[in-house]
C-alpha cells in the first residue's frame, strides 16, 4: 500500500515538474511554413510553389474549409473534441486496456489538439516517436487548450495534415486530388481526404484505388451512423468515384511571380497581388498569337498597368518561357530605349513654357558631339510643328528640343518618372540620351508611361495589393495632356472603333533601337497603360525589329482587349485652345495671312508673337529663322553633310546613304566624293549617295564656278575598327 502511494506520489510530482518544464509556443503553432501561394487581385488563386521545406501547402481559414472536412475529420478522427480538454481521458484508458488485452497497439487515443502539437512542433523539432515525446505531447496538448479556440486548432489540423508525398493540408489536397478548392468538395470527397490521415501512403487514391475507396466507405457508413449523413447524402457519397490522376498546381504568371518574390523576399505564404487573372490570360493570347510573325529566337515582352492605382495587372516577362532556350525575363534587362524617351523631352519642354504643339522646330542637320542624327527614313522634313516632330519621331528636332529644355532639368524628369538606370551625369550622356543612347527596362517603361498617362502623378508600380505606395507629382496635368494629345493614334484599330462608332481612343509611342535589337511601343488610355518590347534574348539584331511594326501592333491590341470602353481624359483647366499663326505656331500678328487653334498652358506658355512674317517693299515677306530654309547668297555652301561631322550609318541601310544639300546659288549643283563625280541636284534640294566607312572629302560645284567642299567621316555600328578609328 506504501509502495503504491509513494509511486502515486512520485508520478503525480514528475507530472507537477513536467507541466512547469514544458511549454508550447502558439505562435509556433500557428505560424505554418506555407508554400508561395499567389491569389489575384479578385482573389483567385494563380500560382503556388514549394515552401521552404519542399511542401506543398496552402494553409487557409476554417471558414474557407466548407462544410464537409471539418465534420468528417472531428467525427472520424476526435470525436469527442469539442468537449475534452485537449487529451481524452477515456478514449486514453479505453486504448490502454485494449492495448494490454491484447498485448501489442490496436488502438490509439491521440486527439486533434495532440495531433496539432506532433505536426507543429514534434516532427519540426525532429523528436523521435517515444513515450516521453508522447507525454510530452499530452502535455502541451493540455496547455494549447488554454491558448487557443477549438476552432483555431481544428484549423491548424486541417492545414498541418499529411496527404501523401509532400501534401500538406486539406487545401492542397483538394487541388491536387479534385482539382478544386476545400470548400467545394463534396461529401465523398471528404471522407476520402479524411480517411487517409490513418495511412497517407496506404490510402492514396492515385497509387491504392481499392484501399482508399474501402477506407472511404468506411468513413461514409460511420458518419451515416452518427447522423452526418442521411441517408440520401451517404447513398450519393458511396457512388462517387475515385480521382484516376492528381492535378497540378497553378503555377500561370511565372515571371510575374518572379518579380513579386524578388521584391518581397521575406514575405511568405500567401500573396494576395495586383495581377488579373482575366487581364493576364488576354495578355499571354495575343503574345502568343503574335509570336507566329517572328523568328523562333525573337520573343516578347509586356506588361499592363491600371493607371488610376499603379497596379502591375498582367506581366510576361518573356513570351517564349515555355522554350527551354528562353526562360529569362526579357522585361527586367537593360535595353536601348530608341526613340521612346522623346515625349518627356517634350513634356519637359511644354512644362517650361518653351515649347506648344504648333511650336516649328527645324527637322535639318544638326551636329552633336561631332556627329549628325538622321531620321529612320534617312530624310528630313525641313521646318514641322512640334507635334509633328514627336508624332513622327524626327531624330534632329528632338535633339533641338532637348537643348532648349536642358539635358541636366530632361534627365532628372526622366529619374522621377521612374528610369532608374539613368544613373550617369548628363555630360555622359549627351544628346544621345533622347536617341536612345541609354539603357532601361521594360518595368521602367511602364512606371514612367504610367505617370504621363497619369497625367503627371509617379507611383512605383504596386505587385501586392496591401502594400504601402507613395504618390509624387512630377509634372503638370497639363503638361501631360498635351502631349498624350501629340501621341494621339490613328492607325487602323482606330479606324474601325470609329467606323463602329464607338469613342475609343489612345495615344501611341515607338521606339527602335540602334542595330535593330529592341522593337519598342507604349500605349495608353486614361484607364490602362500598355508596353512591349520586342527582340532577342541575347540582345542581337534582326531586321524586323522596328517599334512601328514589330510592336505597335501588338500593344494596340492589348489595350483594345483590356480597355476597350476607354474615352478620352477631359481637358485640365489650365488648357487653353489659342489662335495662333499656322505657320509659326506663335501668337499671330496682323501680317500673318492664316491662323489656326492649337492647345496651350495658361500662364506658362511664352507669348512671343509671330517673328517669321514681316513687311519688306510694302509686302508682306517670310523672314525663316537658320535653318529652317534655303536662302540665296553670294557663295554656294554645303550645309550637308556637316563639316567635319561622323555620321552614323543606320544598320539596315546596305547603301550607306549620306544626304547631300547647298545653298547660296541658283540653278544645279554639281556633287563629287573623293574627287569622283556622283550626281547632281537643284539648289536647296537633297540628294542622297552611297559612301563607304571612312574619311571622305565632298564637294561642289554650280554653274557659275562657285564651290564648296567639306570633309566627313561614315561610321557604321559594330564595325569596331571603324570605332577606333573614329573615336
């Protein structure tokens, strides 16, 4: 009798020492290591990876469980856990005389709230199945009670549970399993899910089809038994059949899903982002469907962003992905921008007042750092409106109006806007720096077209819905306006909106890069802004790859299928519509004969009148600023090419043509490369030859013996000992 009250005694202090010794953590058990899990911004779920662990699972609240799993896992697993305290005592002393009885294990008295703590702390802490790690798990079971709601344990249980393989929890087992959501499983599905927690192995339906559906109807009869069931919901479980093959997981936006964990790398679990599965799934159509015009190694990229909140909708950051030569992001390297950082020149330009869409600006030769910007047509226009400039993307007037606003005041626009690999000085970068001689990325083409479509208000583009963004006003709504007014499209989408009578509208930007390696095209309406780029993983050329073919296309489809009922922005109230001359784009003065209407900044645009008419001999006379016009004079000049300028030869023009213009005499001109003649012209007009790579010495001669002469070097890119010798 003393020796059994000592051993009571002893077991009831051990258990004191024990209760005080060991405590759970129950952030430890809540805190799930989760796989990746990626949902929409309407919240549906897109992609999901491996946790950290190789995992798969995808923890989600008890109310997203439905009805079923919860009521077959208590009923079959604990059935008395709504009222234990965390061990069932009776089930543990019921195992007990089972157990002894019959000399080996039949049957097991682990709980729910037990089962919580093996899977959450037992099996992460590596513990080996003993009875000490079982008291030990009893233990904490008793004090987790004490934490934590019944329902709040349920949950990590279903979320924790072993589905076979590395499947973990009822929401990645219904994936993978039925190809649906916990919530959407039927009765027979749950008690199939339910009854392979006895046997992960043993009971997977996709490997043991007999065992599992045995085990199923086993569960179905003891829930028909306890009432779960009628028997109406029993008779249709029994005569549901078994998943003949597992589904994979979603795992669509790859690149997009890149993106966010690179820029989210502590986060985990689960993603709620910005992307739209519907607006993403347009996207990938018609790059798909585009793909068919091009090479197999040229790809594409592009992205759509919902510009009333910056949010990055839909991504492909290579279009090819599935191509195991092309899974890289082409989105986020570096590329020659071309001719698409123009238009915040000319925002620069119009928000200083300098500058108006009627503005004539001198499409001429032009020399910087010693060499001349041509066209992509290899012509020039003479004297155009600035909106035709940047309509057309003339190389030499954006050269002019990015002096006019200031190369240090353009790039620290560009910075704001979001080019963020604009990093070198503006000496650096020269003039080339509206022509494309920098480097950005897509995503940067995005934030900065976002802020002029935003007429002017810069927000980093948002990849998770609760994250936290910051707004800057970097230009002028008016600013913005009127040069998204400039860049207005009308092409043949545009055409055949309007013969639908319908008010769809959007403005449109190209860019081509030197050596034809970057196809570039931004476009966007007052709702969406759209960009793509267009060329070769390993940044080499192809001759198709020109923004206004190989790239406006596809971006005005894009925005057409997201953004079809986009109207036009209404007009800020510091827009004006001015008279102004028709040919100098200036206030008019009573000499002009025309004047027309053309937008303006209240209080910002200079008022300068018209300085181009005047009145000579009682008539009224053009008087055309340098280089806007030929006018006569004494001695015959060559004006192109320029003294002593390098010219840089477009890559697909095999003729090497250099344009060849004077002035100061009458009648033709006579033209010689290298003493050898090549042609003539009239005075005033452009005549283009082939010169090879090299110095060269061109003159000219007209029918008074007058003469000129001036001496060139032609560069091609890529040729480097050209380059060397050049510069």
């Amino acid at each position: 009798m003393k020796k059994c009250l000592l051993l009571l005694l002893s077991a009831l202090a051990l258990l004191i020492f024990l209760w005080l010794k060991i405590d759970i953590n129950s952030e430890q058990v809540t805190e799930i290591p989760a796989s990746p899990v990626m949902y929409d911004i309407k919240g549906r779920l897109f992609h999901v990876r491996l946790s950290q662990d190789s995992q798969r699972i995808i923890p989600v609240p008890l109310d997203e469980m439905g009805k079923w799993l919860p009521l077959v896992a208590v009923n079959a697993e604990d059935g008395r856990f709504f009222s234990h305290i965390g061990v069932d005592f009776l089930s543990l002393l019921r195992a007990a005389a089972q157990n002894v009885s019959r000399f080996r294990v039949v049957s097991g008295a682990s709980t729910i709230t037990a089962q919580v703590v093996r899977l959450s702390v037992s099996e992460r802490e590596g513990r080996k199945r003993t009875v000490s790690t079982k008291i030990r798990e009893f233990i904490m079971a008793l004090k987790l009670e004490r934490k934590l709601s019944k329902s709040k344990i349920l949950e990590c249980y279903l979320n924790l549970a072993p589905f076979g393989g590395n499947i973990r929890g009822v929401q990645a087992a219904s994936l993978i399993y039925f190809g649906k959501t916990a919530s959407q499983i039927s009765p027979g599905e749950a008690c199939l899910l339910i009854g392979m927690l006895n046997g992960p192995a043993l009971y997977r339906p996709d490997r043991h089809p007999e065992a599992a559906m045995k085990r199923r109807n086993e569960i179905i009869a003891l829930m028909e038994r306890k009432k779960i069931f009628d028997r109406s919901t029993a008779s249709r479980a029994y005569l549901e059949e078994l998943p003949r093959q597992k589904f994979n997981l979603p795992s669509r936006a790859w690149h997009y899903c890149e993106l966010l964990l690179s820029q989210n790398p502590q986060h985990s679990g689960r993603y709620d982002t910005t992307l739209d599965i519907e607006i993403q799934t347009k996207l990938e159509a018609i790059l798909r469907q585009s793909l068919n015009d091009f090479p197999s190694d040229v790809t594409l990229s592009a992205g759509v962003v919902d510009n009333k909140t910056a949010n990055l909708c839909a991504w492909v950051g290579n279009a090819r992905f599935s191509h195991d030569s092309s899974w890289v992001d082409c989105g986020r390297s570096p590329r020659s921008p071309g001719s698409t950082l123009k238009p915040f020149a000319y925002l620069s330009a119009v928000e200083q007042g300098i500058l108006t869409p009627s503005t004539l600006l001198a499409d001429t030769s032009i020399a910087f750092s010693g060499r001349a910007p041509r066209n992509f047509d290899l012509t020039y226009r003479g004297a155009v409106t600035a909106r035709t400039a940047l309509h057309e993307s003339l190389n030499a007037p954006a050269v002019r109006v990015l002096r006019s606003a200031g190369n240090d005041r353009v790039l620290s626009f560009m910075r704001n806007a979001g080019y963020a690999h604009l990093t070198q000085s503006p000496e650096y970068y020269g003039d080339s720096l509206i022509l494309g001689g920098c480097e950005v990325t897509l995503l940067e083409q995005l934030e900065a077209y976002t802020a002029l479509a935003s007429l002017g208000v810069h927000r980093p583009l948002k990849l998770m819905r609760d994250s936290v963004q910051t707004s800057e006003r970097i230009a002028t709504s008016a600013g913005c306006w009127i040069v998204s007014d400039m860049l207005k499209y009308d092409g043949e989408l545009l055409l055949l909106a309007r013969a639908t009578h319908q008010k769809w509208q959007v403005a449109l930007k190209t860019g081509t890069s030197y050596g034809l390696r970057d196809a570039w095209a931004c476009a966007w309406t007052p709702d969406y802004t759209v960009c793509v780029w267009a060329g070769r993983a390993d940044g080499s050329s192809w001759e198709g790859l020109v923004g206004a073919r190989a790239s406006s296309p596809i971006a005005i489809k894009i925005l057409r299928a997201v953004s079809p009922k986009s109207t036009w922005y209404e007009m800020p109230e510091n827009v004006i519509a001015r008279k102004v001359c028709s040919l100098s784009g200036k206030p008019p003065i009573a000499l002009c004969p025309s004047t027309k209407l053309e937008w303006a900044v209240k209080n910002v645009t200079h008022t300068v009148p018209c300085d181009i008419h005047a009145l000579k001999g009682g008539k009224v006379a053009r008087n055309m600023p340098a280089g806007f016009s030929i006018q006569g004079g004494k001695n015959l000049a060559i004006i192109s090419p320029i003294p002593g300028a390098s010219y840089f030869n477009a890559p697909f023009d095999t003729e090497r043509k250099i344009p060849l213009k004077a002035e100061g005499s009458k009648g033709f001109v006579w033209w010689y490369a290298d003493g050898k003649y090549i042609g003539s012209s009239k005075t005033g007009e452009t005549l283009f030859t082939s010169l090879e790579d090299g110095e060269h010495v061109v003159s000219a001669t007209d029918g008074n013996g007058k003469s000129s002469a001036v001496t060139v070097k032609i560069f091609t890119p890529g040729k480097k000992s050209e380059s060397e010798k050049l510069f």
